[in-house]
C-alpha cells in the first residue's frame, strides 16, 4: 500500500491506448503501449550518423523522427551538415552528417502490474480489472528511435482483459473516445515498489458502442420459478421492422446480444399454457438499458396454492381440486398449480367422489374484482364436507349403546357397536346418509331399531331416541 509520507514523483511513462471498439455487458481487450518515458538528464550527439555520397531523400526518414522527438521534448535540437553536394536531373547528392543535441537519458524501472477502471457513479473502481505482467523498461533512447525507428526495449504491450457493465445507465455511456483510469505499480530505481495513477502522458482512446449484451430470464410472477418455454419479442416502437424474437426452453436464460439504446421496445412474452392455450403473459415498454438491469421479467403466472377446508376448517387432505381442465390432489392440505395465467377459472373440488364445492375464481389483476393484482400465497375455500354425530337414546334421553349401520357416499357401515351410542364420523360430503340403529333389551330379549337420514353440518349433535324405557320396580311385603 502507497504511504502518503515520502511519495515520489510521478513517473514520466507515455501509455497509448489502442483504439478499439466495445460493447456494455461483454468482455474487451483493452491493449495498452507504455513506455518509459524518463529524462534525468541530457546529451549531445555529435555526427550521430553520415551519408557519402547518397541522394539527399535517403536522410528524410531520419529527420523526420528527428522533428518528431523535439516535438515530444525527448531532443532539443539537430543538425543535418551538408557537403559536396551535386545535382543530378532533379535530385540532390552530397555527404551529409545528422547530429543531435539535448538528448534525454534516464534510469530504467521494473513494470510489476496494471490496472485500468472508469470513473462512472455506482460502478468506479469497484469494477476494475488488472493484471501481473513483470518487465524491465529502459529509458527510451531517442536516439536510438531516430537511427532505428523503434526502441523495443523501453516498452511493453498489455492486453487487459474487462468486462463492460451492461447496467451502465445511458447518461454515463460516453459519446466520445474515453479513457480509463489507469493505474501502474512499478519498482523505482531506488527499489521503491509504488502504484501511480497519475502523472502519465495518455493517447487514443477506447470508443464504447451503445448497444448492450445481457442475459434475461422469464419468471413467474413472484420471480422464484423459471417459465419453462415460451417465445419473447422485443420489437422497436419507431421502427417496426426492427424485431428481434427468441424462443427460450427449460427455464433458461435468454441472450440478448447488442441492443441498441437509441430505441424504445414494446417487450412481450408468450407461454403455452395447459391451463388456457397461448397467453400472452407480459407486456411493456422497456429499452434495453431498463431490460438489462432488471435481469428477469415477471410475468403474469402465478403459483396458486389451494388450500380446500371444511365446514370446521380443517384441511382436506386428498381432495381432488379441478383448476379448469387440470387435476391437481391436494398433499398436506395444499393442491398446488404452477405457472397459471391471469383471468378467469372455473374451480371444482371433489371429495369422496362427490362435487363439494364449484366456484369462478379470477387470477391477477382486474379494475375491480382485484385492483391491487395481489394474489394471496394460500387460497383457502370452505367446501361443503362436515362431521356427521348421532347421539342415541332412550325415551328419556339417557345415552344407551347402540349398533350402527351407514349408507350414503364415501361410506358404508354396517353394525358398528358404540357402546355410549355417539357415532362420529369425520370429513364427509353434506348428503344425505341414511343411519340404520339397533338396541337390544335383554330384560324383555327384543331388538329395538330406529332409522332416519340426516346430513354432516358443523359438529352438531343429532339425538336419536328409541322407544325404550327404565322401569323402576319396588318389590313390597305384603304389609307394605
């Protein structure tokens, strides 16, 4: 880490950025040219190079580079010395001596890495990128690049790899070349390890296209569940032509590659559903930078968890509930229906074989039946199933044991001994169920029975009577 006490100047490097152009949401090379630009000091370079006897053109190159590093400060000053100079046709030859003056030297510097990141709000240096790269930069030698051309020795190529946000917001995409935040750490002379962001000469720059590349998912409403299949169309609203449609499989993500930010889309998602055939389960108007960040579209498909009770709310567990034509059992209580579009459903449940409960139910949003769109994580619905109780007694209404026999849907029972005459039967359809009931009178060795049909409700007790009586008997003296 840079100690702020004792920082040394910054580093004369010179850094070319090749210009190229990328895109928001992929993956760039970005090529760096850094040389070490250092100049401690300054010599002269008498008669540096000489010509005899050539045509005076063969010299132009050379001062070309020449004019090019005074321009650059790395010389001060040249002189091309002319003699014996003759002219054949239109050309001129002669010897001639090029000698320079104000040559900058330096102390070379060891490269250990470099970084790049871009000064844009919410993003900054927490994306950067970087990488290791080791070398040993001389000084560069003007005067070896103006007898050469090239001076490889004082420079290094780096090829950063950085992945441009797609959720960059249209106001920060740069209209003209930028370039980045440019971060070397290198070992000085004096061995000094230290990171310089500034300080640099910087040319060219990087020109960032205003297209995006992202991923998208299609989910469900409450976006848990992935949409299995389905087609989704991003079509331009100025230009119509403009239309691009995907069809997506098994709940993956679909690749948009280069949206162009200069228009608006109108977004839709279409789904076969087994519920109601082909729906079209989102729609709206989104450009791309808005489609890239959110990273998922909900659509209109909701999860329904249906939970049938009965009259006592208690859970039906087994109930089969009808959602349109598609059957679901309900487990632990709960039938569940994925993936269901909005609009209306005819909803049935069956239990024991018998329709307890028929009812519409709308899904999703509706001006007035559901303006909030909100649909409850548990649908609860009171069916038509209850207890069926039967009480016997005698003509007095004293509990007396009795036999029983039931008949009616869901049940069939045929003498079952109470020995306190209450018959509880749990969870069955409001029908009629016809209850055959037998006693039998050991005083007088008679079977007493009584039959009636009745219906299951909220836990009310049914009395049924026989015709049964306590005698009392007093046995007397015959004095009394």
């Amino acid at each position: 880490m840079n100690d702020v006490y004792g920082q040394p100047a910054p580093w004369p490097l010179k850094i070319i950025i090749e210009p190229k152009e990328y895109y928001l949401g992929e993956e760039g090379v970005i090529v760096l040219n850094i040389t070490n630009n250092a100049c401690s000091g300054r010599v002269d370079k008498k008669d540096i190079m000489s010509w005899t006897n050539q045509e005076k053109s063969v010299t132009d190159p050379f001062v070309k580079r020449a004019e090019e590093m005074i321009s650059e400060g790395r010389l001060l000053a040249y002189t091309l010395i002319s003699e014996e100079q003759y002219v054949v046709g239109d050309k001129e030859y002669g010897n001639y001596k090029l000698s320079l003056y104000g040559v900058c030297v330096g102390e070379p510097i060891e490269i250990r890495s470099v970084a790049i990141w871009f000064s844009w709000k919410g993003f900054g240096r927490a994306l950067i990128s970087s990488i290791e790269r080791e070398a040993k930069l001389k000084a560069f030698d003007a005067a070896y690049y103006i007898i050469n051309g090239q001076d490889a020795g004082s420079s290094i190529v780096v090829e950063i790899v950085f992945q441009f946000p797609s959720t960059l917001p249209p106001e920060l995409v740069p209209t003209d070349p930028v370039v980045p935040n440019i971060e070397v750490t290198m070992r000085l002379p004096s061995g000094t390890i230290w990171t310089f962001d500034r300080g640099f000469k910087v040319n060219g720059g990087l020109t960032i296209i205003p297209s995006r590349t992202f991923k998208l998912k299609i989910m469900d409403n409450s976006g848990e569940m992935p949409v299995p299949s389905g087609i989704l169309r991003i079509q331009a609203l100025i230009h119509t032509y403009y239309l691009r449609e995907y069809t997506f499989s098994e709940g993956s993500e679909i690749l948009i590659e280069r949206l162009p930010d200069e228009y608006d889309y109108l977004v839709t998602v279409l789904h076969e559903s087994p519920y109601t055939g082909t729906e079209e389960v989102f729609r709206a108007i989104m450009n791309s930078y808005e489609l890239a960040s959110s990273g998922a579209l909900k659509t209109n498909l909701y999860n329904l968890k249906i939970v049938p009770l009965d009259l006592l709310g208690r859970q039906l567990n087994g109930a089969q509930v009808f959602l349109n034509n598609i059957t679901k059992t309900s487990k632990d209580g709960v039938a569940v229906f994925n993936l269901v579009p909005a609009g209306n459903f005819t909803l049935n449940v069956k239990w024991m074989n018998e329709d307890v409960l028929k009812q519409w139910i709308w899904i999703g949003y509706h001006s007035t039946l559901n303006p909030s769109g909100a649909v409850p994580e548990y649908i609860t619905l009171t069916t038509n199933v209850g207890d069926l109780i039967v009480q016997v007694s005698d003509a007095e209404g004293n509990p007396i044991g009795a036999y029983f026999s039931v008949s009616g849907p869901g049940v069939e029972i045929n003498e079952k001994h109470e020995r306190d005459g209450l018959l509880i039967l749990h969870q069955l359809p409001l029908s009629e169920y016809q209850i055959l009931v037998k006693n039998y009178s050991e005083v007088v060795d008679r079977i007493v029975s009584a039959s009636i049909l009745h219906r299951p409700g909220k836990g009310e007790v049914s009395i049924l009577k026989l015709p049964i009586y306590k005698v009392t008997l007093n046995v007397l003296t015959i004095d009394g």
